[in-house]
C-alpha cells in the first residue's frame, strides 16, 4: 500500500495508474475505521483494479468546534485496516495540504439541504461537498463507494457529480449494523457502556414501526417513534421525518411517495447518532 500525505504525491501515484488504464474505486472516509467501512472497502476491492481510501478529518463538515475535536483519531490502526483489506494507494493529507489558504467553494443543494441533516447543520454539507469533489479530481476515481447510514450525504454528493458534470459512480451500500442492530458508526466510540446499552434501541424502535407499516398511517408512525424514544430519558430525539427517499422532501400521506424513508437524529450521552429506516 502506497501512502501518500501530499496532493502531488497522490496525483503523480494515479497518472500511473492512469496510463495503464486500470479502474480506480475511492472510499473516503474520516477515519476512526469500523466494520462499516470494511464491508465499503470490500466492495471497492472487488469491483475496481485500485482501490484509493482517504483519512481525512475535514474541520470544514463539522458545525462545532467541540465536535471535530472530539472525533476519534486512529491513523495507525486505520492504516493497518486499510492495508489488511487490500488498500493500494491511503492518502492522508493535513488540512493545510488540502485547502491550502484557498477560500472554500460554496455549494448550494436546494431543497435536499433544506431538510434534517443540512438543517440542523448549516454548512456541513457544503464542507462535505469541498473535501469530496476535491478527492474525486484529485483520485480521476470511476467509482465512489458511500454507506447509506448517511443516506442525505449519498443524494447531495450524487447532486454533486451531477454540478460537476462528472461521471464518477456514486455507489450506495447498505447500513452495516452490529449483532444488535447499532449502525456502525465512529460516533460510538464515545458512547459510555451504559449508553451503548440503550444505542441498539434506536434500530429496535424503528423496526417496530416497520412492523406496523400496514396498520399504521404515515402520522402514527411519526407518534409511534416518537413516544418510544419518550419511554427513554437517556434519549433525546431532535427529529424523525419521514420522507421521500428521491427528494427528501417530508411526505404526510403514504399516497404521496413509492419510496418512503424514516429519517432519525437522536442524541445519546452527549453523543449524536443518525440512522434511517426504509417503509
Ligand atoms: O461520511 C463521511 O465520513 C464524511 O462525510 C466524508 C464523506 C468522508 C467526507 O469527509
């Protein structure tokens, strides 16, 4: 595995890789790496010739200071994982290698901003959207692999492409959960043991209102998960809409969308977990 820690050196690795035509996959990722990230990287081994992951803790995604300081830092034991799964090229830049003093991009998503994440965050998304379109063209990657716990970050970034007029793929892979059904994530590292206990309740509630899709009208799901989160003081919700799942706009009626999604933002011991559930 090549690492590479400059924009030259990543860029200088893929015109090699270029002139000999092979297909390049990227995973990018923040590091703190999970299984989820594993079952990314297994997809971009097997279906591309060089498989590109990047560490990269980007402060411009993140809305709080505290936020981004707290977020766990692994690079050792990250590069280890990526090398253990068949990496061919890490790039782990610093912040000042990839923005340079540039002043930011600004990116506009319309309405797919407008609601949950990009709401709740104002700018995370265009932060994310700097860091990964810079990846893509540095990368010239044909495919993108992402993890539909961050399912709005999948539609902005596939937004994204699209502004770019780009023809990288964007790949959305399923939820990778733990045995007890918590959406892998970096996030719950910071969970206290008592607290991890309780996080499983999250997919445990939501599937319950899965399970009751038929019975149940679009209104009283919203109740339904809504009081379940009440019975758990530890929990405290800051939204679940559902949506649908082409536009993200919020739907009130079943008739109003073929694709309807539950979306979840749930605080948790000082931590804050998302997770989605598809009806
Ligand atoms: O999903 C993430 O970990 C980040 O938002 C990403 C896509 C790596 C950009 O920093």
């Amino acid at each position: 595995m090549e690492i590479c820690r400059t924009v030259n050196e990543l860029t200088n690795t893929i015109e090699q890789v270029k002139q000999q035509h092979k297909t390049i996959g990227i995973v990018p990722t923040m590091g703190a790496l999970h299984e989820g990230h594993i079952s990314l990287f297994k997809r971009a081994r097997a279906e591309n010739d060089i498989f590109v992951s990047s560490i990269f803790v980007n402060p411009v995604q993140f809305n709080s200071n505290e936020d981004f300081e707290k977020y766990p830092k692994s690079e050792d034991e990250d590069l280890a994982i990526l090398e253990q799964n068949g990496c061919d090229i890490a790039f782990v830049p610093t912040a000042e290698e990839v923005y340079k003093g540039e002043t930011l991009e600004h990116w506009s998503f319309g309405s797919l901003e407008e609601v949950m994440e990009g709401k709740q965050r104002p700018g995370h998304f265009s932060g994310v959207a700097n860091i990964v379109s810079r990846l893509f063209t540095w990368t010239k990657a044909d495919r993108a692999y992402f993890g539909e716990k961050d399912y709005q970050q999948i539609m902005i970034i596939k937004d994204m492409v699209r502004q770019m007029e780009s023809k990288i793929e964007i790949v959305s892979c399923p939820i990778y959960r733990e045995e007890d059904g918590l959406a892998a994530s970096s996030r719950n590292k910071r969970l206290s043991k008592e607290a991890r206990t309780i996080a499983p309740k999250i997919h445990e509630i939501l599937t319950k209102s899965y399970s009751q899709k038929e019975f149940l009208s679009l209104t009283q799901i919203k109740s339904f998960v809504e009081s379940e989160f009440k019975k758990y003081n530890e929990f405290e919700l800051e939204y679940f809409i559902l949506a649908d799942g082409d536009t993200l706009q919020p739907v009130r009626i079943k008739e109003q969308s073929q694709n309807i999604i539950g979306f979840v933002a749930v605080w948790l011991d000082g931590v804050r977990l998302i997770d989605i559930q598809k009806y």
